[in-house]
C-alpha cells in the first residue's frame, strides 16, 4: 500500500515559495520570517502569563529591580526589537506608541513600514482566555534610503501588501495573507516552527453565528438593534433559524473564528463612540485583507473598510466583518430606511 504523504511545508518555505511565484525581491520573506520569530517569543511568554506571580517578580526582575513588564509592553519590544535591523523597514508604528517608531540611525532602511497590534485581547490575559498579535504592512510612499514619515502609514488598507495575525489559544497559529489567499500555520513547539495547516482558507459564504458586544445594544442606532433583533429570530417561510451569539471579547479570536466557521463579527459605532472602538490601522485593516482575501466581507456601514483614507495613526472605525453574505444582512438592515 502507498504511503499516504502529506507535505510538511514551514512558514519559510512557503513564503519563499511564493514570492519565487510571483518574482519577489525577498523583502517579504524577511519580514515574515522576523515576525514569526517575534510571535514565538510572545507565545512563549503568554504561556508562562499565569505564572508571574509564582516565579516572574524574581525571575523577570531587570538589573534596575523593576518588577515584571506588562504583556502589552513585553510584546510591543519584542516586534519592534525583531524588526529594526533587518533592512527592510523605514519605521514602523504599533498601536502602544503614540508616535511612529524610527529604525535606529545606523541600520539600513528599507522599502516598507509595519504596523501592528502587539497584543489584542489583552484584558483577557489573567482569565486564560485566546489573545494575539495583529500586524500589516505597507509600503512606503517617500523617498528611499531616508527615515519614514507619517504619511508612509496613512494610506487606505487595499494598498496593505501583507497582513495577518498570530493567535496564542489552544493552539498558537500565524495567519497571514499577501494578497494571493490566506494561508494558517499552526506552530509546533516540540520543533520551534509554524507548520502549514491551512491551505487557501475560504470564510463560508454564510454563517449562523453573530459576535458583538451586546451590552451596547441600547447605545447603539436604532437601525443596528434591528439586525440584532431580526438575527435572533426564527423566521418561517424564509428558512431563517435564530443566530448563535459568541463573544470572545478578543477582536483577533472573534474574527477568526468568523474566518473559519462564517457568521458576522461587529464593532458598531455608539452614542458614546462615534467612531465606534477599533483602530482602523491596526486592527480593522489588516483583519478587513484577510477576510476579503478568504472571500469575505468588511464595511464600515458606509462604505468598503479598505477603502477608507485614513487621517490620524491611532483613529477607530466602526467595522462589520464576515461571510458575504451576513455582511449584506446588516448592510440591508442600516440602509433600509423606516
Ligand atoms: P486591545 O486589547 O488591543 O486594546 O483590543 C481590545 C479590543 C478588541 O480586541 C475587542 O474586540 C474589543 O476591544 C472588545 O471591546 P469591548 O470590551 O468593548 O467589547
Ligand atoms: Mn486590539
Ligand atoms: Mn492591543
């Protein structure tokens, strides 16, 4: 009997595979590759979250006797430690920093910046519940060879050339898109690399699962309660059953869920937020290329999420992301004027 063969293909390998495809100059493999190695140490770390307080306030004690990190702040120096020097970016810009981050004077700089969440879900860490790492890259827009600006990060999310996101849960993966598809590989600690184990990921072109915040329900629209209302119900003659609620409260965690099961992931606007919670760089635009990539949707009520030009580093949007058609559903629903 033939063996069965299955290809053990790494995260390297396969970007390498597909930039060799597509004429790549390596610029993106680099830039994976440093990531991956930067989520791993974030892996490594949240794992130990739950025993700081056995062994962390000696163990992680610096030489200045200041006590334990945060885990944002931790995973905000590992990314940008792992990605100054390797030439390919100009600056980069995480949702922690008020201010872009510059590449130290005496590395080279590159074509490209990174922005990047460093932990989504944060508040969940004490409680053991699914964070992860969000992150996008674009390339820049001013001169080469200098120091990047502002203006490299301000640029509508359809120019992302790469987004994705590391996920720490019952299993850690990375999930990543360059444009051509959306690619899973879950790490395997027993060798130290992330292995594919998702191939071309396709979201369901429907879902029966809804995923907000629902303590919001009375600050929101009255057009967005009716989605709400009309989701829980069983409609007869329509063959519509009532949708499961699943809130994770972890952005990265609740999308992909979506990603992989379909429904509908929403962060509306409010009475108290107008622009609703999410930043539009370094949350909605990254996950908005990798749902569209797997076929998805992501609007931010008024228009395509991709599309929106943004003004200022740290500005949120209101986001609904998902199946294509569990978007249309709310999409119908807001526009449908009384
Ligand atoms: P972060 O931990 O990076 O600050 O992001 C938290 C975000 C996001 O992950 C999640 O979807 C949302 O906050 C949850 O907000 P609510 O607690 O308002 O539901
Ligand atoms: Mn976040
Ligand atoms: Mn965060």
């Amino acid at each position: 009997m033939p063996l069965v063969h299955n290809k053990v293909v790494t995260i390297e390998r396969h970007i390498i595979e597909q930039e060799r495809a597509t004429h790549g100059t390596g610029d993106f493999s680099g830039i994976l590759r440093d990531l991956s190695l930067a989520f791993k140490i974030i892996y490594r770390e949240v794992t130990r979250a739950g025993l700081v307080d056995i062994l962390g306030a000696t163990e992680r004690q610096n030489i200045q006797g200041e006590i334990v990190q945060k885990l944002d702040d931790f995973a905000n120096e590992v990314i940008y430690r792992a990605m100054d020097h390797g030439g390919h970016l100009c600056a980069m810009a995480s949702e922690e920093n008020e201010h872009i981050m510059a590449i130290p004077d005496h590395y080279e700089k590159g074509k490209y910046v990174l922005l990047f969440d460093p932990l989504d879900g944060s508040s969940n860490i004490d409680v053991n519940v699914t964070i992860g790492t969000i992150f996008s890259v674009l390339r820049r827009v001013t001169p080469e060879n200098t120091p990047g600006t502002e203006a490299d990060f301000l640029q509508p999310g359809y120019k992302q050339v790469a987004a994705g996101y590391a996920i720490y849960g019952s299993s850690t993966m990375l999930v990543y898109t360059a444009g051509k598809g959306v690619y899973g590989f879950t790490y395997d600690p027993s060798v130290g690399e992330f292995l594919l184990s998702h191939d071309n990921i396709r979201i369901p072109d429907h879902g029966q699962i809804y995923s907000v915040n629902e303590g919001n329900y009375h600050k929101w629209d009255p057009r967005m309660r009716r989605y709400i209302d009309w989701a829980k119900q069983d409609i007869e003659g329509e063959d519509k059953k009532a949708y499961s609620l699943r809130y994770i409260g972890s952005m990265v965690a609740d999308v992909h869920r979506t990603l992989l099961y379909g429904g509908v992931f929403l962060y509306p606007a409010d009475v108290k937020s107008h622009k609703g919670k999410l930043r539009l760089l370094y949350e909605a635009n990254p996950m908005s290329f990798v749902i569209e990539q797997a076929g998805g949707k992501a609007t931010t009520g008024v228009e395509r999420v991709l599309e929106v030009q943004p003004e200022r580093l740290h500005q949120r949007t209101p986001l609904i992301v998902g199946s294509p058609k569990n978007v249309d559903e709310v999409l119908l629903l807001l526009r449908d004027v009384e």
